[in-house]
C-alpha cells in the first residue's frame, strides 16, 4: 500500500487559502494548523447565548432603572400638584405642607439624593493650577449608579469558561466584549443628544445625562480596546506579527475595526477633564468629527464581515441621525422666515466684561421660566454654539415705545428726577453703562419708592409667545472673548448682526407649589432666576401661586454687575404687591471702596462680603410658609455651600433642592 501523503504545509502568502467560519471577511490565514488559529477569527469559541443573556440584563436593568426614576419624579409631581392646588388660598392652608411627614424621605435626601461624594465637594472644579481643571466630583447617588454600571459590565465580562483552553477563553472574552461595547453605544448617543426624550418624561437634567454619557462612552472605549486585544492575542499566536498584519492588510472588516477601536482610544484620551475644558470650543467640534470617523469603522467591521451586533451600531446611528435632523430643523424654524428673514443679534455692552446679547427669532417661541438656549453667532465663532440661561423673554412690537422707565433702579445722579427726565431707549447704552456705579442708599431708595403698580407691565406670563430673547454674556474665553473684544475696540458701541438660537432645554422645575421660595444666584447666575421671579409675581398677582415669600439672594464682585438686569429689575420691582412678597439681598464680595456699599433695612438690602447660605437659610426656616423651594446657579463653590446648607436643614422642614449647573 502507498504510503499516505502527510499533512499539506500552510500555502505561502499569496496562494493561502482562508478557513471557513460563519463569518465571513477574515482575511488571510498563514497557519492552518495552530491550535489557536480557529479561534482567531468568526465566532468559533464566543458564547453568543450567554452575550445575549447579558445584553437582556443590561437593558432589563437600565428599564428597571428608568421605570423606579420614572415613578419618583411622577410621585414629586402629583404631590407638588396637590400642594398647589389646596395651598392657593389662605396662608393657614400651607401649615401642613411646612413639616416632614415621614422621615425616610428627608433622610434619603440628606445622605443620597442632595449628597455630595465625601464632604461638601460636588460642583466647585477640581483644579491642578489656575490653567488646569479635572472636572468636578458626582454627587453620592450619581456615584452610586455609576459603580454599580461599571462593575456589572466587568462581570459580565469575567462570566466565561475558564475550564477550557486559554484560546476559547480568549475568543469569548473576544466575544463578550465586543457585543457588550456594541450594545453601550445605544445609551452613549441617547444620553448625548440635548433632545433626549428622558430628560422632559423624567425631568432629570442634561447635566446629568452628559455625566451618564461620558461614563458610557469610556466604558465602551474600554470594551473596545479589551475586544481588540484578545483578537490580536490569538492572531499573534496563530501566526505571529505577521498575521496580524495580513488581517489588517487582507480583511476589510478588520482593517475599519482597528480604525474605529484607535480613533475611540484618541477621543478617550482627548476628553479627560484638563484637555476638554482648556479647548473645549476645538474639543467639541473635533469630538464630533472623531465620533463620525469612528463610527463608520465600526459600521464597516460589523457589516462586512455579518457580525450580529450590527443593529445595535445602527440603532445608535439612528438616534444620532435623527436628533441632528430634529435641531436642524427647530432651529430653522424658528430663526429663519422668507418675509422677515434671519434671526436679527444685538450685542451691547456691560460693565464687568459682560455684554447683553438680544435675538429677534422670527417665529414665536414658548418661553419657559429656568430655560436656556444655545447660541450660534457665525460672526463670532463659525461652528460652536454656547449654553445660556435666558435672562429675559418678551413678545416686542414690532414698533416698540421709545422709552423706558428707570427710576427705581437708576444711578445715583438719576435717583431723584422727575418723570420727565426719563431715558430714551434709543440712546446708546455704552454711555448709560459708563457712569458712576450705584451707590445702596440711591438704590434701596428709590426701590422702595418703587412699590406703585401699573398697568402696563411688558412682562408675559410662561404660557404666551415670545419674539425677543435676551442673554447675559460674561467674556471667558473663545467666542464670549471675542465678543466683548469687539464691543471693546468700537468704542463700546453696539454692533448687529445674525444669528440663531437652539432650544429651549431645561426650564422643568416649576417653583409655583412653594409657599416659600429661595433663590440663590451667584455672578451671571442672575440671568436663571430673573425669570422665574417674573413669573411668580405675575401668578401671585392673578391668585394662580403658592408662594408669598420669595427671597433674592445675589452674590456679585462688585456693583457694576447690577447693570446687567437693572432694566428687567426696574420692571419686576414696579408690579403690584411686590412689597409683600419680594425681598433682595445683594452681597458685594469686593467692594471698591466702603461708601460703594451701606446696609438697608428695606425689601432691598446690600451688604459687603461673601454670603453664607447656611446662616440665609437658618433664618429663613422659622418664619417660613409652607413648603420651602431652594434653587441656586451660580460657581461651584457657591453651589456646593447652598446645596450644604440645605441639607443641614432638610430633616427639619419640608425643603426641596435645585441646583442649575452647566458642568460640561
């Protein structure tokens, strides 16, 4: 009998012939007979029932979670419903909403909800120098969340078979982690988008989604480098280097896989807490660019080789798509119009390196108290858009009144005028913002004298369209630079040109329930709680609120920033019974001089030196009305002492916190 020819030697390079897999697109393979050459490439060894397991309890667990924040926000809303339907009347109808009736939930404030990490740290930035920032901390329950993410996607992982070879354990690592990044790029776009349907059905803020997000995005960063070392481990050892690079060079699927898994690892890299907030302008635009790119590749290394994760990548595509089509489409509604054009911008400017920002949108637009827009001004900055709180929102004619009153508010020369010397708007506000500072005694004066109502109010309640929408810019860097630069060099004037707006976002928590109502506002701040000042007196003029207490608590450098709001100011401090319910308490932390700054003992007061909100807050709880709102916009320090303050006083009345942040 003829011998039996021996086992063929693998092909040299340009005639090899590929394994059959139930995949396909593998590229060439060198070595046909390793051991780990099986398990290199397709599915051979990956555990699709058990990834699939997994994937089910991942997004069981996220429902779960929606489902439990789903029903506490519901729960917050039937209740602050009731207490304002059956506390609109008589003061002795809040007595029972001023006290904690149970004392789990107070506690489950206190030391989780309203609770920062370790101490008092949450919002105030973490910083290296004065040029390098890492970030801020989470809050406890936040962490809390995240540990518990994280650590079930590591499990998930570890869930293999360690019994067998180390090449099928590879593989379904290979496996796991692959579909697993597949799967976190649905809620890693979903938690991105500033129109996310969670944030208006749970009422949580996109600052805490753009939190949820990064998390996400880095645990998908971190499958996918995990995904694509154990590929290059068992191709390593099937073939040595030189497998690796005939698969890059020979398979179109891994060749994009390999492009998708670096660009993600660079966008890792790039988006730590120092290098996002020292370019966040460049960051952003480039941010968006690297997940395009990166994307494509992983649509590419899925599709062309029939991997089963592939729906999951286009339904996060999908989202993305759609989302973009969605703000593209809002903002040309309303900002552009055939008869009346684009979207006309009025910058002026402030004293303290601010400036006013004015849009004249084109079609109305529901004005929500506590919302903020994102500016697009092409002139300034061609691609970036920035986040700002609405300051001021009203439905102007078209041929507006040439003059507006001042006196309440006005500087101190102007303090004591007779109607007659009112100050045309037409007139440039450069030099109304060029003269002397106002002194507390002009101010407080002419405030109290100010508690007359009239008829004519330009405020508009929430419910009405509004045509013109006022921003207060503070000068930073990148476009707010280059704006107040501008402004600057002409001489101070005021300069027109066209723009956008996109929004509104946020403006969810209602402040109508709260007999009692406390905002804290530190800096630029202001601009969140002007509107809902507006608001509340507007419904307590018409019987529609709760509140009869509302307190302004503003912390400012200097007087100078008094000029950002002394016009809506000047209008909310003229409505009537704005006596009996609106108190102002304005802080100068650094005064020039010590006759900038002399106390008042009226509804409006100015006081030197920093403010404690703890010591605000203590005094404000005995002589309460009902139940007590807390919000506060402003630097993180200042936040994070607000949001202290409160809890050492939430067990003991019924108190609820809001904090407005912009931690991007």
């Amino acid at each position: 009998m003829a011998p039996r020819d021996p086992l063929p030697a693998p092909d040299p390079l340009p005639n090899a012939i590929p394994i059959p897999a139930p995949v396909g697109d593998y590229g060439t393979q060198l070595n046909l007979t390793t051991a780990a050459n099986p398990f290199s490439h397709g599915l051979t060894g990956v555990n699709q029932g058990l990834n699939y397991l997994f994937v089910y309890t991942l997004v069981f667990s996220f429902l779960v979670l929606l489902l439990l924040t789903l029903f506490y926000r519901w729960m917050l809303m039937v209740r602050a419903h009731l207490r304002h339907l059956l506390s609109m009347g008589r003061e002795a109808d809040q007595r029972y909403w001023m006290y904690n009736h149970t004392r789990f939930w107070p506690r489950v404030k206190k030391y989780l909800l309203y609770a920062p990490l370790f101490r008092n740290r949450h919002n105030q930035e973490i910083q290296l120098s004065q040029a390098v920032t890492i970030g801020t901390l989470p809050s406890r329950y936040h962490t809390i969340l995240l540990l518990v993410y994280l650590a079930s996607n590591a499990a998930y992982c570890l869930v293999l078979d360690w019994s067998l070879e180390h090449n099928a354990v590879i593989a379904e690592l290979r496996g796991r982690s692959g579909v697993l990044a597949a799967l976190n790029l649905i809620p890693t776009f979903l938690f991105m988008m500033r129109n996310n349907p969670l944030i208006p059905l749970l009422r949580v803020s996109y600052d805490t989604f753009n939190l949820l997000h990064r998390w996400c995005g880095r645990m998908v960063i971190f499958e996918s480098i995990i995904h694509t070392i154990m590929w290059a481990v068992n191709a390593y050892e099937a073939g040595g280097s030189k497998q690796l690079g005939v698969s890059l060079e020979t398979s179109l699927s891994y060749r994009w896989g390999m492009v998708g898994t670096a660009i993600f690892t660079f966008i890792g890299i790039v988006s730590v807490g120092p290098v996002r907030h020292a370019f966040y302008e460049t960051f952003l635009n480039g941010h968006r660019s690297l997940v395009l790119v990166g994307m494509i590749g992983v649509y590419i290394h899925l599709d062309a080789a029939g991997l089963p994760p592939l729906p999951m990548v286009q339904v996060s595509l999908a989202f993305w798509v759609f989302e973009w089509l969605w703000r593209i489409s809002r903002i040309i509604y309303h900002n552009a119009s055939r008869k009346r054009g684009l979207t006309r911008v009025t910058v002026e400017w402030l004293p303290a390196e601010a400036c006013r920002v004015t849009f004249e949108i084109r079609r109305p637009w529901k004005f929500t108290p506590g919302c903020h827009v994102h500016a697009f001004i092409p002139a300034l900055a061609l691609w970036s858009s920035h986040p700002f709180s609405i300051a001021w929102a009203e439905n102007r004619p078209k041929n507006p009144p040439m003059e507006i009153e001042m006196e309440k508010l006005a500087p101190v020369e102007m303090a004591f005028t007779t109607e007659s010397a009112r100050r045309p708007m037409a007139t440039s506000r450069a030099s109304q913002y060029s003269r002397k500072s106002v002194s507390l005694a002009a101010m407080a004066n002419a405030a109290e004298a100010a508690h007359k109502p009239e008829d004519n109010n330009l405020a508009l309640p929430r419910e009405s369209g509004v045509t013109t929408i006022s921003l207060i810019v503070r000068a930073r860097t990148g476009m707010t630079r280059k704006m107040h630069d501008k402004l600057v060099k002409q001489d101070k004037k005021p300069f027109i040109t066209w723009g956008a707006i996109e929004g509104p976002y946020g403006g969810h928590d209602s402040l109508s329930s709260y007999g009692t109502v406390i905002l804290f506002a530190g800096g630029v701040g202001i601009t969140h709680m002007i509107g809902h000042i507006n608001h509340l007196m507007l419904q307590y003029q018409t019987g529609m609120s709760s509140t009869r207490k509302i307190l302004l608590v503003w912390s400012v450098p200097n007087t100078e920033a008094l000029e950002w709001v002394r016009a809506w100011m000047d209008q909310i401090l003229r409505m009537e019974g704005r006596r009996e319910v609106l108190r102002i308490q304005l802080f100068v932390t650094k005064p020039r001089h010590r006759g900038e700054v002399v106390s008042s003992t009226g509804s409006v007061q100015m006081l030197p030196g920093r403010c404690n909100p703890e010591t605000i807050i203590r005094r404000e709880v005995p002589e309460r009305i009902g139940s007590i709102g807390v919000q506060v916009c402003g630097p993180g320090a200042f936040s994070d002492a607000v949001r202290s303050a409160c809890r050492s006083v939430v067990t003991d009345c019924s108190l609820d916190f809001i904090e407005e942040a912009f931690t991007y």
